[in-house]
C-alpha cells in the first residue's frame, strides 16, 4: 500500500483547502455579525448629541461576472459632532452591511434624510465617543446569519468529500 500524493490528489487536496478556507471564513462572517448586532442593541442605550451632516453623496459600485455587469449604488454621509468639547467625524449610517440600492434614484431618496448642512442626531458610544452611529438599527442581520450559515454547511460538504474520497484512495 502506497501513501504517496500523486496527480490524482490534486482536486481533493484543492478542495480540502477550499473547504477550510470557507469553514474559517464563515466563522470570521459569523463573528462579525453578531457583534455587529450586539453593537447594534448597545447602541439603543448611547447617548445622543445633534451633529450635522457635512457631506453626502452616492458611490457607483460594478460587479463583472459570467451574467454580464451588476450595477448599485451605496449612499455614503460625513457627520459632525462634538462630545465633551470634542469634535468627531464619523461615517457609519447604521450598523451592519451599508444600504445599497439598484437605482441611483433610490439611493438619493434615501439621501434626501440625510441633507448636507442639515441637522441630524448622532448616537455615539460613552466608552469610545469616535464610535458613533445615525441609526440605531442594524441591517441585514438575517441575511449575514444565513451566509455564514450556508458557507459553514459548503465547508463541511467539501471537508467531508475530500475525506471521503481520501478513504476511498487509501482503502479500496
């Protein structure tokens, strides 16, 4: 009996590899999530202070793949705010993925809560008053959950296959 890796391996081996690099990603995307979504429900309890809003503007974001080109468009704000006498810039909407839209139309409609040089309450960590968020809410939690989950459950498939098919090679 030989244990030798021959050319025949290279697609389990591949393919142990790519079930352990989705295993430890999905575990990274579960990781991120849930604590974005503590953060999320700490939040409900920070203080809050008026800021204002400095700048706002939509970013054009393509996607290329074998179905063509993808196109959406993410809203993005600057804020002010000052805490203690502090002066703080911050960026985060709301906790989670950023909103992203297929239109740049509804992009700017959701913009148009945001107007520059207009008034908007900010809610800023006590701990970390750079930590500041304009929505106290969280989007896509769901979503991030049932990704992580689905590339666990992909990790595990590829990770067993290649057991299998290692067994298969070694015990006939």
């Amino acid at each position: 009996m030989s244990f030798s890796l021959n050319d025949s391996m290279a697609g389990p081996i591949c393919g142990g590899l790519a079930g352990i690099a989705l295993f430890f990603f999905s575990i990274f995307l579960f990781v991120k999530v849930t604590r974005e979504r503590q953060k999320a429900r700490a939040s409900l309890n920070w203080p809050s202070v008026e800021g204002k809003i400095t700048a706002q503007w939509v970013n054009r974001s393509e996607v290329h793949d074998e179905d063509g080109v993808h196109v959406s468009y993410i809203p993005k704000v600057v804020f002010e705010y000052t805490v203690e006498g502090l002066s703080f810039q911050g960026q985060r909407i709301a906790f989670g993925s950023e909103a992203s839209f297929n239109s740049r139309k509804k992009a700017e409609a959701f913009l148009a809560g945001y107007p520059k040089d207009g008034a908007i309450m900010v809610y800023y960590n006590p701990e970390d008053p750079s930590d500041a968020v304009l929505s106290q809410t969280m989007r896509s939690f769901f979503g991030g959950i049932i990704g992580a989950l689905v590339l666990f459950a992909t990790s595990l498939f590829l990770m067993f296959q290649v057991v299998k098919g290692l067994i298969n090679a070694f015990f006939p």
